[in-house]
C-alpha cells in the first residue's frame, strides 16, 4: 500500500492521463526574460520533471507587452518567442513530465510605462496608473491570448494556464472594486465575467481540444469590492462552461493585506475555499497555497476539498518531492518552511529566485555538486545552517566529513527561530538535514566543542561556528531585569508585563512576536487564521472580509521597541513578509522609538534621550536584539598551527546574517572542496 495513495491516483483529463495528483505552480523565477537564451529555465524545470511532478506551470508570460510585468519582455505574442521557447517543453517531455505556460497579463500591476486596466484606477502597491482600455482593446486582447496560446501549443507546451487570480488584469475586470465601465465590459457580473469567459472560449476554439486549458481563478480575493462566495461559484460554472479542463485555485489580490503565502499562514489554510469550487464543477479542481508536504496533501484529497493540489514553493526546496512521496521517503523531504527570503523577496528585488534550504533552485547549470576527485578528511565546527549545508553536499560528493556541534542538537539558531509564531516548520528543516547527513555518513559529533588540537589533523577544517549575540555598552545593562533573546526564546527568563525592546532587526520583531502571540494557534489553525485576519466563508460577503475587521483587545504584554538609527521600522524585513510583522504589532500597539540615545537601565526602566528630550521607559524585563558577533575564535588558534580554515555563515560575517546566505555559502564551498 503506498503511503499516500489518493496522491499517486491518475488523474483522466480530456486527452491524457496524469501520473499523479500533484502540480508545479507557477513561480516567477527570474529567468523568463531568458537573456542568456532558454537553457537555465530548461535545467530547472527538466529537474522538476525528473523529480515526478504530474504537471508543471511556467512563470508568467504577458500575451502582449503592455501585460509584461517587470521592465524586461516576458511575452509569448510572436514567432520570435515560440522558437525560443521550444527547449523548455521539449527538456521537460525528454525528462518525462508535462508542461503548461502560464499566460498572464498584469494589468494595473504592471511595471511598465504602458500599462492598461479595465478603468483608469491606480493600484495600492503600482507607483504607475494604468489607462483604461478602449472596447477594441479589450478584444483585442482576447485576441492576444488566444494567440499567446496557440504559439505555445506550436511551441510544444501541453498547455495553457490563464492567469485570472491574484489581483491581475483578468481579476481586474470582474471585480467592482477594479472595473466601474459603463460598457458591455463592466456593470453585471455577467458583463464583468465576459472577459475571463471570452479568454477562455477563444483559446479553446484556437487551440483544439488535445491541449490543457487550466484557468487559475480567485477562490477568495480577500479585499474590499472582490467577489462573494456566490458570485465565485457562478464564475466557476462559466469558466466551465466556456471550455477549461481544471481549475487551480488563486488566493487573495497582491494588494490585499492579508497574508496568504507567508509562513504565517496555516498549512493547508485556504483549501477549504476550493472545496467550494468542487462542489459546483465537474472539472478538477487543484488546491493551493501553503501545501507543503504530502501528507497535508493527501489530506486534503481524502477530505475532498480538491482533486490535485498545487504546490510551487516546495518544488524548489526539493526537486524529487514527488518521487520521494510516492516511494513514502517523508524524511527524505527538504521542507519548504514558507520563508520568502530566497524566491519571492528576491523577485521583487528583480533578481533570480533560489531556496534558502535549497541554493541549487534555478541555479541547477551553476551550483553542480559532482564526485570529489580525492577524497579528503573534513572537519565542520557548527551544525547550524551554514554547517549542515556544507557537511551534506560534501559528503554527498564522497569526502569524509566528521561535524562538531557543541549543543545537544543540530540546528543552530534555528533552534531557536522554530519557538517563534509562524517558524515552527523550520524545525523540519533540521530534522531533514539530520536524515541527510546520516544518509551520507557523516559523523556527528554532539555536545563536543572542537577545540584546535583534534582539527589541526584534518585536511580541510571548515568554521561554521556562527555568532555571539552582542551586549552593548550600556550603564546598569548587567541590571537583571535584563535578558538576551536567547534567554527570552529559550523560556530560561520569565519576562514581565511591560517589556522594552533593545534593537530592531529580525530577532527584535521576532521576539516581540513570540512575547505577544506564543500561545495562540493563529499560524497553526486554519480557522483561528481565519478569525485572526476577518476572513469570512460566508456565500454573500465582498472579497471574503468580514465587515468589522479584527483587532487586539488585550495584548499579552505592553511592549516598546527602540532602536538608535532613524531608519523606519521594519525596513531590513523581507519585502514579502515584513508588512505583516508590522501589521501584527500595530495590531499589539507596540511603540517604537527610533533615533534613540540609550542612557541607562535601573529600576525605574530603560533612560533614554529622544529628539533632544529626555524619557524613561517604564520596563519589567528589558530585552537585547542588539546585534551579533562571529564566533570565531578557533580560526587564529588553527592559523598558528598552520592550518587555514574555511570561514562560513555567521561565523565568516555576522552583519545581516540570514540562513539563505548560510546555506548557499555552505554549498557552494562544498560543491568545489
Ligand atoms: P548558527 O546557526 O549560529 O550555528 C552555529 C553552530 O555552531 C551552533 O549550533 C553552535 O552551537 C555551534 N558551535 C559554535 N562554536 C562551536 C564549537 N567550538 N564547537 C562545536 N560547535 C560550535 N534566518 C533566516 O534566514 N530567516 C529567519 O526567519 C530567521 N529567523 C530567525 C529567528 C531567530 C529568533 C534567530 C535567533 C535567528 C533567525 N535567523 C533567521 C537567523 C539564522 O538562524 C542564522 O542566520 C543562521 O542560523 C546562521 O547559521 P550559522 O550556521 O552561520 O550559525
Ligand atoms: Fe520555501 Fe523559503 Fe525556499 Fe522560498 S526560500 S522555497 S519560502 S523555504
């Protein structure tokens, strides 16, 4: 009996038969613009395919160029892009998988001079305001789809998926809140709807019936003027009727304020608004969002919210998911923890996207980890993430690898980021690696500081030793209302009502986080989620919003952070993710203070001096997020034996330390020891 056998069911479509119920999602990686020709997206999705997902989706590709996204062309309109195309389906079909391009036209989302939308209305998070498109333009468009979607099946795609979620044009048009045209285009839903049914119909009426039409539709679009569960409802039966063969569910607009990716959301949390779909359509219906391992997955085919689930993320945490699921090798899972660090938080910066836990993810031509031509004896100090990176790909390629770990557990900080709301899953992380480097025979050493005498024998010593948290110089810090994070997140201190928070960067929100929501299940529970952030499944609501939106009534403590820089709060957070650290601490009425002089710290709370002014901050526990220092004190012990070490992680540089360099450092040390 497999261990998830309603994952590994075929799925019948119209023309073919799918190996199993899982789908790629499509992910903007970067790449699209293929400056360098079509070979890196080629890599990337050919080892997705290898790995047994039953269905892949490409990024985005605008049918025209006002639809284009960034600044760069990322269009499937013309000959000149289905040649270049070709390598991607065709690298996918020799690796035995299946493919589908993602046609999307941004709308108002757009980052181009030339962007339109159904009426003239700037988008919250677009510096730009679109022009509204004439009547024939609208057609047109149409058109362009139709086109885009017949280059890509000349192209070798098996498919098309028409973008119609996440707040882009096709959205645009169905909604109130985005389209208030007077013409056949806007008013009625009926007229709204014309647009995504009108897409759909053409591409099926161009493209014939031996090719996959997945229309990615809106399952909640979670702002004020999106559709109502209702009107979803009879949006699906249309997109139905007008020829689709699945439905991938898409959840909440890009401008809503609501988290619906981030590691904040429960597993699984949205599923419950595509099993709406299910019960209305007869085509299958993929769920989405925050599905990231498979036995959530199965569990939400047994429960029958949806008949495939898509998950985009993971497939770049581990290429085999799928392979490894059906051989029920859980352990065997590099888990996707939800981060956004290394694939989204890296698009928005316009830069290629990766995986922290996985550096190779859309580096596959670059980071090749081959077998070491002469074994060698290594020895890694550290088993935090920097540590366990390195050790797994080095001994994967065949070297000797013994890592000390002077805690009793692997995992380093993550140990201690895991206690906080949303991160649990990055215990999973460890846990994976764990497995790795027992699979690859690495020896583990715990609860063992290295010290200089047992390294100095090795041929390669590499220090992933991390860093010291810093105490700054401050009077009466040693006061003992005072604690550092890590007696704070270890549960070592009990910590008092009112708490003041020394420094701001990602360990400063995280605490206040953990001080103010550790015992509560909204990250955890897809209800308590759902009440959390107004969401609402009632058929009749807008957008899925409840009509008062939700706050905090009692915080668990009265927290004030402060910080000595005059750089706005929040601003070193990931760009995906900080917004709803801020939020929830708004929601908290935590104060923060910046361009802060620190005085002193005695009974009377924290002294400080603020624009010229001076304050005390009444404290029962003061806690400091002051900083780090490397650790690294065995380096100049070996370098005096003559021995040179390899500096990684924290342990290299501790100034915006994070664990996605951590881990591509360790990587790519390992690749080319
Ligand atoms: P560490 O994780 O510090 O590991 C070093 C290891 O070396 C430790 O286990 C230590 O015990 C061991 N060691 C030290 N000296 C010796 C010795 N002489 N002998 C044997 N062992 C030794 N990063 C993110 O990217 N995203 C996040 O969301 C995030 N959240 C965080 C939340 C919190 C609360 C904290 C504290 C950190 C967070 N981080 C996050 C930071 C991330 O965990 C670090 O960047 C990462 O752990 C650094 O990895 P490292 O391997 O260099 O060092
Ligand atoms: Fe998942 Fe984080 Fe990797 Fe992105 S970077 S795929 S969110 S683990």
């Amino acid at each position: 009996m497999p261990a998830y056998p309603r994952l590994f069911t075929p799925l019948k479509l119209a023309h073919l038969t799918l190996p199993n119920r899982i789908l790629m999602g499509s992910m903007h990686t970067g790449l699209e613009a293929m400056k360098d020709g079509p070979g890196r997206l080629a890599a990337f999705f050919a080892e997705r395919a290898r790995g047994g997902v039953a269905l892949i989706v490409t990024g985005a590709f605008s049918p025209n160029v006002a639809g284009c996204l960034g600044p760069w062309r990322e269009t499937m309109m013309d000959a000149e892009d289905r040649d270049r195309h070709r390598a991607i389906p065709q690298a996918v079909h020799d690796a035995g998988g299946r493919i589908l391009l993602q046609l999307l036209h941004g709308g108002r989302y757009s980052k181009n001079p030339k962007l339109v939308a159904p009426s003239p209305i700037k988008a919250p998070i677009n510096p730009l305001s679109p022009r509204e498109l004439t009547s024939a333009e609208v057609e047109q468009t149409i058109e362009d789809f139709a086109r885009g979607a017949l280059l890509a099946k000349e192209a070798g795609y098996d498919g098309v998926e028409i973008m119609g979620s996440e707040g882009y044009l096709i959205n645009q048009f169905l909604c109130l809140r985005t389209n208030q045209r007077t013409d056949e285009w806007g008013g009625a839903l009926e007229n709204r709807m014309r647009f995504a049914t009108g897409i759909v119909r053409r591409v099926r009426e161009r493209c014939g019936s031996d090719f996959i039409l997945q229309y990615r539709i809106s399952v909640l679009d979670l702002v004020e003027g999106g559709l109502s569960g209702d009107e979803i409802l009879q949006l699906a039966r249309a997109i139905e009727s007008a020829g689709a063969d699945l439905l991938n569910s898409g959840v909440g607009w890009h401008e809503a304020r609501i988290p619906t990716i981030a590691h904040s959301v429960p597993r699984g949390g949205f599923a419950w608004a595509t099993r709406r779909l299910k019960e209305v359509v007869t085509i299958p219906v993929i769920a989405s969002n925050r599905i990231n391992a498979p036995e959530l997955a199965e569990d939400i085919l047994a429960r029958g919210d949806a008949d495939m689930v898509s998950l985009a993320r993971p497939m770049l945490a581990d290429p085999d998911f799928a392979n490894k699921a059906k051989a029920g090798d859980r352990l065997g899972i590099n888990i996707c923890f939800g981060c956004n660090q290394a694939c989204l938080d890296e698009i928005f910066d316009l830069r290629v996207a990766s995986c922290v836990v996985n550096p190779r993810a859309c580096h596959e031509t670059e980071l090749v980890y081959r077998a070491a031509q002469a074994k060698k004896r290594i020895a890694v100090v550290g088993g935090g993430p920097a540590g366990l990176s390195f050790a797994a790909v080095a001994a994967e390629r065949g070297h000797a690898v013994t890592l000390y770990e002077k805690s009793t557990e692997l995992g380093g900080q993550f140990n201690l980021a895991r206690r906080i709301p949303g991160k649990q899953e990055f215990g999973e992380s460890v846990a994976y690696f764990a497995e790795r480097l027992r699979r690859a025979g690495v020896t583990v050493a715990l609860n063992h500081v290295a010290n200089d005498a047992e390294l100095k024998d090795y041929d390669e010593v590499v220090l992933a030793s991390g860093i010291a948290p810093r105490t700054p110089a401050i009077p009466g810090v040693e006061h003992k209302k005072v604690a550092g994070y890590v007696d704070v997140l270890s549960g070592r201190v009990s910590v008092g009502e009112r708490v003041v928070i020394l420094g701001a960067g990602g360990i400063g929100f995280d605490v206040a986080l953990y001080l103010l929501e550790r015992n509560g299940k909204v990250q955890v529970d897809a209800q308590a989620f759902s009440s959390h952030w107004g969401i609402v499944s009632d058929a009749k609501s807008a957008g899925g919003l409840a009509v008062e939106q939700p706050h905090d009534a009692n915080p668990a403590h009265r927290i004030t952070m402060l910080k000595r820089s005059a750089t706005p709060f929040g601003s070193t957070l990931g760009k995906t993710t900080g917004w709803v650290h801020r939020i929830e601490l708004a929601r908290a009425r935590v104060e923060m203070l910046r361009g802060v002089e620190y005085r002193k710290i005695d009974d009377a709370g924290v002294h400080i001096a603020l624009e010229g002014k001076e304050r005390v901050i009444p404290a029962d526990t003061v806690v400091l997020c002051t900083g780090q220092d490397p650790l690294r004190t065995l380096a100049s012990h070996l370098e005096a034996h003559g021995k040179k070490p390899h500096l990684i992680g924290g342990a290299r540089e501790a100034g915006e330390l994070d664990a996605m360099r951590a881990m591509r450092e360790g990587a790519e040390l390992a690749a080319g020891i």
